[in-house]
C-alpha cells in the first residue's frame, strides 16, 4: 500500500501508515468481492487489530481496534463507519460512543440501511441536474487492502467504482483519532463536477450543552445538505422552520439561502435547528485574496464534558446542522451533523486526474 494523502496528517504519532491506498491499479469491478463474506475477508485481510464479521443479514463488518481499546466500526458494502469508541477516560472502562447512528427499523445491532455515523457523500453535478445525483445507489464497496502498525495504527482500504470514476476510502484508526479519507480517480474522457462530503453525526448527551467552536468570524449561509443513504434528516426537512418554544432568549431564525453572515459568537449554540455552510462565497473566490473556512474546529458536548476536534483536508467548506426539536422523533440523546465539504463550488477531476479529500476527528480528552 502506497501513502495515500500528499499532506501529512496532524498530531498523528505514526506517519508510515498515514492514509495508504494503491497508487495504481485496473478499475475495481465489485463482483467477486461482493460475493465474499466475513470468513473469506478475514482470511485475506484478518490481522491483529482487524476482524471481519457477519452482521445480521450476512453483511460483512470489520471491527478496528488500538492497543489503547479505542475502536472503529465500518460496514463494507456501503463504506458506512456506524461506531467510534475512543477511550476517553483513563479508567479501565473509560470508552465512549461519538458516533449517533440509528439501526434499520426491526434489525438490532445491524449496520445494512443505518443512518447518521460517517459516511462520505459524493453526487454528481451536471447542466440537467445541477443539484448533483447520488453517483451510485447503493454504492459497492470491496475490501481493497488491510494493514497495521504494531497494532497502534490500523487501517481498512475499500474500492468501488462508478462510471468512469474510480473511487477510494480509507478509514485509519490511531489511539486518539480517526481518519477518514477517499480518492476520486476520473478514468475517463471528459471532466465530472462533483459535489462532495464527509459527514459525521456526532453524538451529544442533551440538547442543551451541544456547541461547536472554533468558526468566529467565518462567514456561513442556510443550505440544505447533499443528499445520502446515510442522511438522518432529509434537504427538505433541515430547512424546515421550527418554533423555538419558550425562553428561547436571543434566538434569530436562519436567513435564506444565499443571505451571507459573519459568525459573531465564539461558540455555535447548537440548541436550535440549522443547517449551514461555513465558506467563501462563489463570487468572493474570483478575487486575489479572500478569507477560506478553518482547517479545524470543535464539537462540544457540555453533558459528558468532551470534545473532539475535526480537521478539515482537501473540501473546501464546512457543513453544520442540528435537528433541534426534530431529534425527539428518533429517540434518546441528541446529534450534531458536520464534516469537511464542497457544496458551493464543484470539484472538477479532470480525465486522468485525481482528486482526494480528508477528515480527522482527534481529541484529548485523556
């Protein structure tokens, strides 16, 4: 496996297995792979700190682990990461989900169909649907590779391919963080337009004590997000207005899309419904200077008194939103969505380019 990412990873102590994938290879076709199940993948990929397993339905799982008891979750055919459980607390049982991701409807402790957790998002952008479309539903994801590091690095490679795009995740989880990261590679003749993210339902203990910080003086706009199979709330009803109730002092409603603000507060009060893009306007790009997102910010949660950075690599802007009181329909504990993004401009992968795009979540909680 060759290094992967052309910029290094921060505060990771173990750059040789930073971000690995093929450098080159033929176009992945997923049928074989596709038929393989957990037995068969953990023969040919099965190592100290990665175990492939059968979740119900026969769909394969790998389950990553760290010497420190830190794990990673990620179920193959849909490239769809539904736990992260770092160790958070120096007591022996001091493991803590971030991730909120809910199971299909009747199917415990099943990953197929799930929704939230982390998952990347890549819709094709074209002059009939400018909006973008899914670039394949359901995604077919294959294990490409598999490698670790004594243990205190591991890493899973998947591949897919759609069209003439071939496509590359990788996931690598380290004691204190994890990265997730995709190559897009255009194999055929004529530029694609991508819309892209990788975005992280992040789980909170309550609603109140939710907060992001870090995005001070950025400037954001009301927008739907990218459409997904992961997606918890849809672009329609993450634009819909709710009533604040009472005692909802200082509360403003979310401009229109289009309408440009500069964040003001230190903290973003996740309190509220939102649904934002933290960027740089279009129009602002075309001059010789102007202002882009953070490389990073942070996820609050007030109720179990932890934090966790995310690092922004290769997107553009930032997408934030919070389901406000719409959380109460999916049951206990309250989520935050967010990720690296590129909404407001395309990606453009040109024929025989590649394009590649990067989010570490961090903390140091310990």
């Amino acid at each position: 496996m060759a290094s992967m990412l052309s910029f290094p990873l921060p505060k990771l102590s173990t750059p040789s297995v930073i971000a690995k994938a093929a450098a080159s290879s033929a176009p992945v076709t997923s049928s074989p792979a596709a038929a393989e199940n957990a037995a068969s993948l953990e023969q040919k990929f099965g190592r100290k700190g990665i175990k492939f397993l059968d979740s119900p339905g026969d769909v394969p799982t790998v389950e990553l682990t760290v010497r420190n008891g830190s794990s990673v979750k990620l179920h193959i055919p849909t490239a769809h990461v539904t736990s992260y459980k770092p160790k958070v607390y120096w007591k022996d049982d001091g493991f803590e989900e971030v991730l909120y991701t809910i199971p299909p409807k009747g199917v415990i402790n099943s990953s197929s169909n799930s929704k939230g957790g982390i998952g990347l998002v890549l819709n094709e952008l074209s002059d009939q649907n400018p909006k973008g479309s899914i670039l394949k539903t359901p995604p077919q994801w294959t294990v490409k590779d598999a490698d670790n590091d004594s243990i205190d690095a591991v890493q899973i490679e998947l591949s897919s391919t759609s069209g003439t795009l071939e496509l590359t995740f990788v996931v690598t989880l380290y004691p204190l963080s994890v990265a997730t990261a995709v190559i897009v590679k255009n194999n055929g003749r004529k530029a694609v337009n991508l819309a892209g993210a990788i975005l992280t339902h992040f789980l909170t203990k309550r609603r109140r004590g939710a907060g992001v910080e870090g995005l001070r003086s950025f400037t954001y706009t009301s927008l739907p997000p990218l459409s997904s199979q992961y997606e918890i709330l849809s672009p329609s009803e993450a634009m819909k207005t709710e009533d604040p109730g009472w005692f909802s002092f200082g509360w403003e409603p979310e401009k229109k899309p289009g309408e440009w603000t500069t964040q003001e507060d230190k903290y973003t009060v996740m309190k509220h419904k939102m649904s934002r893009v933290y960027g740089t306007p279009p129009a602002e790009r075309l001059k010789k200077f102007y202002n882009t997102p953070p490389s990073n910010y942070e996820i609050l949660d007030k109720g179990r008194a932890l934090f966790f950075r995310v690092i922004r690599m290769g997107f553009d802007d930032i997408y934030l939103s919070g389901p406000g009181s719409l959380a109460e329909k999916y049951g206990n504990g309250y989520f935050i969505c967010t990720g690296p993004a590129s909404m407001l401009v395309p990606i453009v992968v040109n024929p025989g380019e590649e394009w590649r795009g990067a989010q570490v979540i961090e903390h140091d909680n310990l």
